[in-house]
C-alpha cells in the first residue's frame, strides 16, 4: 500500500466549535491537512446540532477561552454525538487540565499554541482511541469487534468464525453481527444455509448516510438470533467495498450489536487494514502444518510493523487432535506463543457445512461446538474500571 492511501485510510473525520486565542489560523491549517477531513466549524455549539448528529464524525474539537471547564457547552456536545472531545484553550489554564481528567468523553486538552503537526497527531489519537472510550463508559450501546483471521486457506477460518458468532447469540445471548469479509469469496452466508437477497456491496453502495436503522434493512437474520452481512456475489464487486465505507460500517454496527464478528480473507489489505483499527480481540487460526505455521509468523512480523497490541492477539489450534506428526507444544515452540484455544477435529463440522447447519446451534453437544462455545465464554466484556488519563506534552508548547 502506498503512502497516499494510507494517509486516506487513516484520514480522520473532524469538526471544530467554539472560539479562543489562535483558533483561526490553527483552523486553516487543520482544513487543509491531508490527515485530517474537515467536516466543518460553527462557533455557537447550539448551532452546529444537526453536524453534530448522524454518528459520522471521529473527533470534535471544542475551543473555549474559559480557564475552566466548559460543562454546558461539552454536555450539548455529548447529546449529539459519542464522538471523543478534544477541548482547545489558551493561556494558563492549569484547573481546566485537571478538571478534564475526569470530564466524560474528553479524550485530551490542547494549549495553544501549538504546533499544526502536534494537534494534528493529538486529533488522530483521539479518533482512533474512540471505541476504547466508548467501550470503557461510553454511552449506549459499545459492541467489541471479534476479527477471525488465518493467513493460509483451509485451516478452518469461516467455519470458526461463522460458529463463534452463532454461539455468541445463541448461547450467549448476545445481539451478535457477523461480517463476510472474504470480499470476494466469501463462504460465510453458505455455512449458515442462507441465500442473502443483499450483500454488504448493496449497502456500502446505497445513497444516503449509513446509521443504524439503513444497516438492520440489509442484515440477513438465521435462525440462531444472529445478523449477518454476506460478502458480494459477485468477485468483481469486492472493490467497492472501501476502507472508509468499511470504517463507518463498523463504528454503525458497535451502536447496534454487542458483538460483531468479521471473518476475513487472507490478505492484509485495505479493508483487513481498516479492520485491524477497530479490532478488540485478534483470532488467529493455527493448525498443524507447517505452511500455516510459516504463514502466521509472516502475519505476527506484520502485526507488530502495524503496531497492533500483542495482547488483543489469541492463537487458536484448529483441529488440535489430528494425528499428523505435529503437537501443540511444537506449534508453541515454532511460533514462540502460547495455543490459547483449542478446536478438535469433529465429523460434524463438514456434515454441518454441506447442510448448511452450523454445530453450535444444530449439534451443540458435538466436541466442535463445546470448544467454540469455550471461546465465546471466555470473550466476555470483562468490567473496566474509569482509569484517569495521563495527558501528553501538548498541553503546553
């Protein structure tokens, strides 16, 4: 991928309100970088509402001249959007700084002057630490985005994918959303026996502004309580699937769903990418051969040039008691990592492929589907305690 479409992949959304001391200047820059997209401005945040609303944007900016914080101002901010804030002030405003660490949904404070590249990292971080914030005491409805990815075919992905996801919302009782992102040839709606009259090409390609109600016209419900987004139909289709369309579907469905598994293809590319930035738990499907296992520490070497946590990263052996002159010990050994999970080899699993009936709903006491239903147990929400937060160096020039 080349530099250009990274700077788009990872341009963030923005929206400034309010006024203070070098606003003007600093807004200029900021509408003209080419990591940032400038939704818009409006000096009276009553006036910018209806911008504020609809869930597209990542970051909003609010400039005050107060010394303190400013809470009304913050609360109108917070009705209309759960979008992280960043609060801009000048002058010595050391009670704002230590009332904003505990401020709900004030990701940093910025003291200007300030350096157009430092606000510009500031306004990224906080884009892309929103779902942290949102999962950690955001309001409504936070889901975390479980991504079941193998570098290599045939190791079993979609299968583990589409039954994790069946098992979050059968047995788990989770409103689960599933995601084909084997753009191009995805197998996910076959497992589950369905025929999808619409795809996540349809939605990504509709007119209008993605939210929640356009999303639940184009899932396809299965009997086991679960949505899925099939992939296209048609391979051709699959480019029209972007990253930026990809992102905002994402941020859509973790307002609807509790859980929203993506199955992906082999490949680390835009749409993988994009994924990656929203990714709560990593799975990264194992088996007992040693392509698979050359292929998977080319994907831990690329993860880290990424700089994607090592701890989202859980490493599932699937088919873990075939007999085929390889242990879970030299799988460990070989990749340097510990097997968190462990899938056996079951006959239901094709019986359930070829039938379209997944074993966690149609054979739940199957070996199969007792460890995946392990998996969906242990990717519990767990409790997070409201952490203060440690602000970086730009709180003064």
């Amino acid at each position: 991928m080349n530099s250009n479409n990274t700077t788009i992949r990872d341009r963030a959304r923005v929206y400034v309100t309010g006024s203070c001391d070098g606003l003007e200047r600093l807004r200029d820059a900021l509408s003209e970088h080419p990591e940032l997209e400038f939704v818009g401005w409006s000096e009276q945040v009553g006036e910018a509402t209806a911008a504020l609303a609809g869930g597209h944007l990542e970051v909003v900016v609010h400039a005050t001249r107060d010394t303190s914080l400013p809470e009304h101002e913050l609360a109108v901010i917070r009705e209309h959007t759960r979008s992280p804030i960043v609060v801009l002030a000048s002058g010595e405003s050391s009670a704002l700084l230590e009332e904003a660490l505990d401020a709900e949904g004030v990701a940093d404070v910025i003291l200007l002057p300030q350096l157009t590249e430092n606000v510009v990292f500031a306004l990224r971080k906080a884009a892309h630490a929103g779902r942290r914030l949102v999962a950690a005491g955001g309001v409504g409805r936070a889901g975390r985005i479980y991504t079941v990815f193998s570098p290599k075919g045939g190791t079993g992905k979609t299968a583990i994918a589409t039954n994790l996801a069946v098992s979050f919302a059968k047995h788990e009782k989770k409103r689960t959303l599933l995601v084909d992102l084997d753009l191009q040839f995805g197998d996910a709606a076959i497992m589950l026996g369905l025929e999808p009259e619409k795809t996540i090409y349809d939605l990504v390609t509709a007119p209008g502004e993605l939210d929640s109600e356009k999303l639940a016209g184009y899932v396809t419900k299965h009997m086991s309580g679960l949505d899925i987004l099939p992939a296209p139909l048609r391979p051709e289709d699959a480019e029209l699937v972007t990253e930026a369309k990809l992102t905002r579907l994402l941020e859509v469905a973790r307002e609807s769903y509790d859980a929203i598994v993506v199955d992906t293809s082999p490949f680390f590319h835009g749409p993988m990418l994009a994924t990656l930035d929203r990714t709560d738990e990593l799975l990264m499907v194992c088996g007992l051969d040693v392509p698979t296992l050359k292929n998977v520490r080319l994907s831990m070497q690329t993860l880290e040039l990424l700089s994607f946590p090592a701890q989202r990263i859980h490493f599932v052996l699937n088919r873990s008691n075939s007999k085929v002159g390889m242990s879970k010990k030299e799988v460990e050994g070989a990749l340097e990592v510990k097997i968190r999970y462990e899938v056996p080899s079951d006959r239901a699993v094709p019986l359930g492929v070829n039938r379209g009936q997944p074993p966690a709903s149609a054979d739940p006491s199957c070996d199969f589907a007792r460890g995946i239903r392990s998996i969906a147990k242990s990717m519990r929400t767990p409790e997070q305690p409201k952490q203060r937060r440690r602000f970086p160096s730009l709180a003064r020039a």
